[in-house]
C-alpha cells in the first residue's frame, strides 16, 4: 500500500537535509599519514612514506613531489580517499618543486645517525673489536626496554606441603 501526501497549492516543499558526519580537518602532512593508519590503509601510509615528498600541505589541499617508483595512480587515488576519509573534496597536485625529504629517508638518515652514535660508544667499540664480523643490527633506545617489576613476598605462592622433607622422606 502506497501512502500519498496532499499539500495544498503553493506550500513549499521542505528539503532533505543531510545529517552528515562533521567534516575531518587535516592541517598537517603527519595528520594525513596518521589518518591514514588509523584507517588501516597500510598501503596508503607506506605510500605517503616512501614516495612522497612534501611541498605544501592545507586543509583540503596537498601539494607533493612524488620518487619514481610511486604508482601512477597514487595522486587520484590518495584525492578520493581523502575525500572519503575527511568527508570533503581535496585538490591534490604534482608539484615542480623538489619538496621536502621522504619520512622514510629521514627516518632512514636519524637511524644511521644513531648507529654512528653507537658505534663510538667504548663499550660497543670493544665488543666489535672482541668479536670480528659482528656487526649492529638494530638499536634500540632505553624507552624500549621496560624493566619488570620484582615479585613481592605477596606474590610468590606458598610451597606445595605435600608432607615430604628436603630428604624426600615422608616426615610424620
């Protein structure tokens, strides 16, 4: 059954408004790669990471210089994917200018830094040199390393009595 609305002659007819969610503003490059993990589009947030080189970015706008070995789709794809994300359209442009560093180039160029930092450490010198071929693999900060707390004597559970002695003898 269909059910029909009478409006009498020259009442307006009231628009559908939509209740759309607010839209997202993005004010920085780190907000964007962060949108983009939070959204869990690994492939997106490498992207960004790898092959992107950042000239300007604006609400709405983001202008980038893209490494070689970025896809061809990468600028109308990251364009409708922000515009799904943030709920509004954005203008993403190729720019001429070289742009900023990659995230991974710097954070490339901060590990390298570190290791040479390590490396002239005494303790680190001496231990390469006591153990030819060995080499750093990674380093870590002290933030990394969590110690755990001890146990307390609440926290050791009491010793099972079954009866038997430290001679394995039963002790009645």
């Amino acid at each position: 059954m269909a059910a029909s609305v009478v409006r009498p002659a020259g009442e307006p007819v009231a628009q559908a408004v939509s209740q759309a969610a607010p839209a997202l503003a993005i004010r920085s490059f780190a907000e964007l790669v962060a949108l983009a993990a939070e959204k869990r589009d690994i492939q997106t947030k490498m992207a960004l990471e790898r092959d992107v080189r950042l000239v300007r970015c604006e609400d709405g706008k983001l202008e980038i210089a893209l490494e070689p070995s970025a896809q061809r789709t990468m600028v109308n794809d990251l364009s409708r994917k922000l515009q799904q994300w943030t709920g509004r359209p954005w203008v993403v442009v190729v720019s001429r200018e070289q742009g900023a560093p990659t995230l991974k180039s710097v954070a490339d160029a901060q590990k390298a830094e570190l290791e040479v930092g390590v490396r002239a450490d005494p303790l680190v010198k001496a231990v390469l040199e006591r153990f030819p071929g060995a080499e750093i693999v990674g380093v870590r900060g002290q933030k990394d390393f969590a110690p755990e707390p001890l146990p307390s004597d609440d926290d050791i559970p009491p010793p099972d009595d079954d009866g038997y002695g430290d001679n394995w003898e039963r002790d009645d």
